[in-house]
C-alpha cells in the first residue's frame, strides 16, 4: 500500500483521483482496525490498546510529504501514517496488539511493546546498515508522553551536520543532509519540558525538523485550556514564528479533516525544511478520538453530549468522505462497495493473526499434554498432576506462561523420582524455557562478534623519553587523535566548544575540527542526549557531555527509556552508539558531587556504565567504544585533571577492556573493591595498613556495567578471605550492587571468613566545603579503621581494639 510520491502539483486529475480513493482506503483500513482492535482487548485477547482512529487524514498527508531518507520520531497514534507507507498492513497490526514474539510477523518490537509503537529496521542481519537514504525510516517509538522529542532534534541535526561537514561518508546515511526529521506529538504532550526544550533547540540549531501536532483538544479527560496558555499551542508558540531579520520556527495551522489543504501544508512544510533546513511546526486542529485516549475508560464520562456530537460530525474520515462524493471523485454505491471489502479484509487478518499467534502455543500444549499424560501414569502422586494436566487441557488458547506454569508445577510431584518419563518433562521444560525466555530478554546488549566487550585490550605504549602531564592533556590529545581518525565523530554540550570543555579536556579542538564537530550548546541537558540518540540513529559518532555527574539527573528519562532500551525494543534493528561523557565524584558541596551511581546502574540497564580512576584510563576506553557501536556513559575524575599521568605513545590506539577489574596492588589479607576517585585514597591507605601487618588486595571495578565478565574479584576472594567494598554512593546504593555481583553470582560466600563489608558515604547529600567531603564520604582514616575493624574481629590477639 505504498503511496505514488507525487503530489497534487504534478499529477493529473485521473492520478489525483486514484491518490485520493487510495488514501480513503488506507484511512477506513485504519479506523476499522482500531475498532476491532478495541473489541480485542475488551474481550481479553490483548491486554490493552491505544489507537490512531480521528487522525488519519493528516498522516496520509505526512505520508505524501515524506520521503526516502527521511526520518519520522513520533507517537502511538500514527498506525494510519505506517499503513500509508507500506510498513504497516492489518494482521501485522493484530500481532502488535496480541504481542506475538516472532519479527517476521511483528516487525515492530515482537511483543516487547504494546501496539502502536513504530519502528523501521536500520540494520542487516549481522549489524551493518542498511541504506538509509533508500528507505523511510520510523525510528523506535516510546510510550512516554514527548518523549519522542529530544531525539527528533538529533535526527534533523545530522541532516545538517552531513551537509556542512566536509569529509564524512554519506553512504548509507544521507544525500547532502536533504532528509527531513519529522515528529508527531499529541496537544496535550507539549505541556511537557522536553517539548518545549526541543522546539527551543531546534529553533537555535535551525535544523530540518517538521513538528505536527495531532490536537484533539483533550489530554485524557482534562481539555485544552488546562494543558496550555490560551488553549491554543500554535498561539503560545507565535514568538517562535521566524521573520524577515529573526531566526525561527515556521508556523502552519491547519484543520485535521481539510484534506487539500493538509496536503499542502504539509507540502509546504517539507519543502521549508528540506531546502533551507529551517524547522516547521504545523498545528493540525479539529480532530477527534472516536473512541476516547485508550482502552482503560470511556471518553463519555468527560465530554458532553454537545462535544461528541460534534466530534461524529466533523469525523476526519467522515469529512473526507463528503469530500470525496462532492467533488465527485467516486460514488456512493463504490464507496459502500470498497468499505465493505476493507470490513472482510480487517476481519480476515484479524483471524489469521490469532491463528498464528496461538498455533506455537496449541502444538506445544499438545506435546505437553503427552508428556503429563505419561509422567502421571508411573507417578505415585498420579492424581495431583491428571489435574494439572486437565487444567491445562481446559485453557483453550494458552499461553506461554501457561504452558511454563503447568509443567514447572508438576515437577512439584515428582520429587525422589525417578523414570524416563519425568527426564523427558524435565528435557521439555528445559528446552522450552530456553527458546522461550530470549523472546523476552534477548538484546538487552549487542550479541554481535563487535560488541563492546569482545574489543580486544590494548595497553599504552611509553616511550624512553616519556613525560607526565597534567591527565587533562592525555584526554584532549586522545580526541584530537580520535576526531582525526573517525570524520563521522563529534562532540556538544555546555561549555565544549569554544572554551574546549570546563576542565580543558577539549582545548584549541573546536578551532582544528570546526563549530559543528566540537559544538557549545545551551544549558538543555535532555535534548543534549537527543542531538545523541538521534546523531547516532543516522550512522554518526556523536559523544553528547553532560557538564556534572549530578545534571545527568535532568536527563535520566531520555536515557533510561529511549537509549538504554533501544537495542532491546527493536529486537537488534536499530542501533544508536552514542557515548555521554561527564564528570563527577569527590568535590565538595551537594550539588556538584553526588554520586548517583545506583540510581544508574539501575535505569540504564542496557548502557555501559565505565568509572575510570584517571584519564588515560578514560581515554582508553573512549578508543574502546568508538572501535564497537554501543552505548554507554564515561564518568570521569573530577579531581583528577590536574593530577600527573605518564602521556602514552600510542594515542587513540590503546584500549581500556569494558567488563574487567584491574588489581592494583596484590595482597593476602583482605580484598578491597573501589572505583572512581576514591580509589586513589584506598591505594594510599593500602600502603599504610602494611605499617600495622595488614596486606589488603587493591581491585578497581573501573566498569560498573558490566561487571568483572571474568570473575578476577572471586580468585581474589579465594586468596585473602576477606572482602570490604568502598563506594562514595550512598548505603545499599551501588556497594550493595557489587556485593550481589561477587556474593551471588560469582558465588564468593563461598570462601569469605569473615562477613562482607561495606563502606559507603553518608545517606544524604555531600556537605559544602573541605570538611564537607571529610564528613560526608569515606576518608582515609574510615578505610584503614573498617578494614582494621575487619581483622580485629577475625584475630583480636594480633589486631588489638584502635578505638
């Protein structure tokens, strides 16, 4: 169902009119999906759905103005928009809305996501790129409400970037940055930050960004007037409105089932964007939502009879209809005809999407069946599984944690026996959960030979003559090697460019590679992580700084719910390599010295999470990640730019391992775990426990996530029998993380003598001023006390009571 890309202005009538009924078909195969996509869920075959219907015309008209290349980041009611495109056709959408776990049939995130949530694939089978420019492209969308938006303005920045930057391979990625990013949001939605803080960056960068507005004038059950200033988001927005000396936004207003002029001002829009790379705003108003926000509750309860009166009447689709019989663009009896055909084919696909979804289940149901059948027939316990066997033979259409429940609950009955019968059960269950639970949990990380973690270390070199440098030259070095070996890499954030970053780390770079790859941006720290998701969805290298660890926090849901979990809602089909460097740990005051680590590790599952002790270790890992194409967040020494490192020969060429601890001083009596700047203070009290008999084992984590793929901390463990974990993160935070990793999973109970420790900073926030971090972190006469504690309770005779 892919549309003609021309457009009204070149085409006939006879083709106009084919255009026109085309479009009719792709909306009422829309809204009859949504319909009977509701009934699905209240009848219990999907747990819930939110639909497209009342939007339909102007996606058909973004449709027309979208072109190969281009890029959409949208929201869930764009289902008419993919039908237009091709990438969307009725049993596909019921397997969305049932979650079948199988790609070919759900190619949008096999079940991960509820229905309506998009995504174009950007990668072959072994995660090289498609050709992007050959394709349009959706990138993945997220529930969360604007939270489409940052990364809508890295996607119309990288339009920009491959046309003004000289030297980077288009091939795949761009046609000389004609590509348009296009965006769609709800009215209600611009009430968020990211909203707002995107439209102010896109109007600074001035990119090629088209934003539409689907307004219905409600956001659930709470209307317009609630949401925005005068109502009216194009009316809010006017001191956005470009003019003739001023930079800005194109604004266009239009009605949602005004059908003409929807395809023209959409034409319009794109034609602004793509050919000046000025960005767009069209506000769509007077559309409606026939069957209320979702599937939780009825739109009755909140509109009055007048509002849904007027909602039936101006029906885009309804218009639309009038339209067409007006102009006489076809018939009563041929419309009735077609509405008829597309009511059979929903249906059809709506029954062929069930079949298939259930067939896995029934032929599995009926292995397992068998399988209980025998195993009760040699049980002593016969009666207690028949019945497991018959509950399932009642569920007429299991699922798969059906089929999981049953046989794991049989298992119960069997315990002490032995026949071939429960080996059997036990093979079956086995084998099912192992091909079961990757539908589920697969691509949390790149499962490709390039991953991360397979990079092959690579020490620094010295040479005779080595110096020592401030650690802040090792990093600046570092990327202006990197920058000249990679053409596709940049850098942006607050203070980054002209000043080259705060504490140096970028000097006199912005000057030798340019304002475009070495950029300052303003203080808007989610859409900084935007410009990097979007950049890297378009085959660039971005590395997106985040001034202080602590703003990190402004940015935690762009993060969390669109980077960290892009590789694993769209099953390993996109991709978005975006490194996020920032700086943290050990200064004084609340505000520039937290330590959030277990609030990290625990949102950003599906980034790496590196905690280098010094830059050249930073450094290393910069290499590292620009040798792979995943994620991650580098969180560097505050305090440790200043601080003499020997410079290695071999710049931009070293590589730091993502996933091994190093051990830093060999000991025997106890295993001290720290990362980050406390670490120079452990190797310091390291030294001065030798005084009083004391030889603790010194181990950096330097990767939090993931952590000591090779199990070093446990061989550690079986040495020394001792383990204390200092952590300048707050108690239970990311101590207790490290804990479950070498305690559980590396099973280090096992040869501990002595209980695990930990030594974290206080609960609350560091205090200002240098006492402040004394009083507020752990300081080195904590460490030697806790570890002197340690080994007073394990031999109190050799360590007597220090206080």
């Amino acid at each position: 169902m892919k549309p003609d890309p021309s457009t009204s202005n070149d085409i006939s009538f006879a083709d106009f009119q084919s255009q026109i009924l085309q479009d009719y078909e792709t909306a009422v195969t829309s809204r009859e999906c949504s319909l009977m996509g509701r009934r699905e869920v209240l009848s219990g075959k999907a747990k819930f759905g939110i639909f497209g219907d009342g939007k339909e015309l102007p996606q058909l008209a973004m449709a027309r103005a979208f072109q190969d290349g281009d890029f959409r980041s949208g929201y869930y009611r764009d289902q008419t928009f993919m039908m237009a495109l091709g990438y969307l056709n009725p049993k596909e959408f019921f397997h969305g809305l049932y979650a079948t776990t199988d790609l070919e049939k759900e190619p949008m995130s096999a079940g991960r996501q509820m229905g309506g949530h998009f995504v174009t694939h950007s990668l072959n089978e072994d995660g090289s790129w498609k050709d992007l420019t050959q394709q349009k492209n959706s990138s993945a969308d997220i529930s969360c409400t604007a939270g489409q938006m940052p990364r809508l303005v890295g996607l119309a920045q990288a339009s920009k970037i491959y046309r003004n930057v000289k030297g980077i391979d288009q091939t795949n990625f761009s046609k000389n940055g004609n590509e348009v990013a296009w965006g769609t949001i709800g009215n209600a939605s611009t009430s968020e930050g990211h909203f707002f803080e995107a439209m102010n960056a896109a109007g600074v960068m001035q990119i090629p960004m088209v934003i539409c507005i689907w307004d219905d004038e409600y956001g659930i059950s709470v209307p317009s007037e609630f949401h925005t200033t005068k109502g009216n988001i194009s009316e809010a927005l006017k001191g956005f409105q470009r003019t003739e000396d001023k930079e800005g936004f194109e604004i266009l207003k239009i009605k949602g089932w005004d059908y003409t002029g929807l395809i023209h001002a959409f034409e319009n829009a794109s034609d602004i964007a793509r050919e000046n790379h000025v960005p767009v705003l069209i506000h769509v108003t007077e559309l409606t939502q026939p069957q209320g926000h979702s599937t939780s509750g009825s739109h009755e309860r909140y509109k009055s009879p007048e509002r849904l009166e007027w909602e039936r009447e101006n029906d885009c689709n309804k218009r639309f209809r009038e339209w067409i019989l007006e102009n006489n663009i076809s018939t009563e009896e041929e419309l009735k005809k077609l509405e008829r055909e597309i009511k059979h084919k929903v249906r059809s696909a709506k029954k062929e999407a069930w079949n298939e979804f259930l067939k896995p289940h029934l032929q599995a149901k009926k292995q397992l069946v068998q399988l209980l059948d025998s195993v009760a027939g040699k049980s002593p316990n016969r009666s207690f599984i028949t019945k497991i066997k018959n509950d399932l033979i009642a569920i007429e259409e299991p699922l798969k944690k059906d089929l999981a429940s049953k046989s794991r609950s049989a298992l119960r009955y069997l315990l002490g026996e032995s026949t071939p019968e429960k080996k059997q059960l036990q093979e079956w269950i086995n084998t099912f959960m192992a091909n079961t639970q990757p539908k589920y949990s697969s691509h949390l990380y790149s499962e490709l030979p390039s991953k991360a973690t397979k990079i092959a270390p690579v020490a620094p070199s010295y040479s005779e003559d080595m110096e020592e440098v401030d650690g802040r030259i090792i990093l600046r070095d570092n990327f202006d090697a990197l920058f000249t070996k990679y053409p596709e890499a940049l850098v942006f954030g607050e203070d980054t460019g002209n000043i080259g970053d705060v504490n140096q780390g970028l000097e006199g770079l912005q000057k030798k590679f340019g304002d475009m790859r070495v950029a300052d941006t303003g203080i808007r720290e989610t859409t900084i992580i935007g410009q990097g998701v979007g950049l890297a969805l378009r085959g660039l290298r971005p590395i997106a700084e985040i001034q202080y660890l602590d703003y990190i926090l402004y940015a935690i849901q762009t993060l969390s719910d669109d980077l960290a979990s892009l590789m694993y809602r769209t099953v390993g089909k996109q991709k978005a390599p975006l490194i996020v460097r920032t700086r943290g740990h050990r200064l004084e005051g609340i505000w520039h010295s937290g330590s959030p680590m277990a609030g990290l590790i625990s949102l950003l599952r599906g980034m790496y999470i590196l905690v280098p002790r010094n830059m050249t270790q930073a450094a290393g890992f910069y290499n590292t990640l620009m040798k792979s194409d995943e994620p991650a967040l580098i969180i560097e020494s505050l305090n440790g730019y200043r601080l003499k490192e020997k410079k290695p020969a071999n710049l931009g060429a070293f590589c730091t391992p993502i996933g091994k601890v190093e051990t830093l001083k060999k000991g025997t009596d106890i295993t001290i775990l720290s990362y980050g700047s406390t670490l120079r203070i452990v190797e310091k009290v390291a030294q001065d426990l030798l005084e009083v008999g004391i030889d603790a084992e010194v181990i950096d984590a330097q990767s939090l996530l993931p952590f000591d793929l090779e199990h070093d901390v446990v061989k550690s463990l079986k040495k020394t029998n001792r383990f204390l974990i200092v952590d300048e993160d707050v108690p239970g935070g990311c101590s207790a993380y490290l804990l479950q990793e070498v305690l559980e999973n590396q099973k280090g109970y096992r040869y501990l003598d002595s209980a695990p420790r930990t030594l974290t900073a206080k609960a609350h926030r560091p205090a200002y001023a240098s006492d402040g971090d004394y009083f507020s972190k752990p300081n080195a006469e904590d460490i030697f006390e806790k570890v002197y504690e340690i080994m007073h309770e394990a031999n109190p005779k050799s360590y007597p009571s220090l206080r």
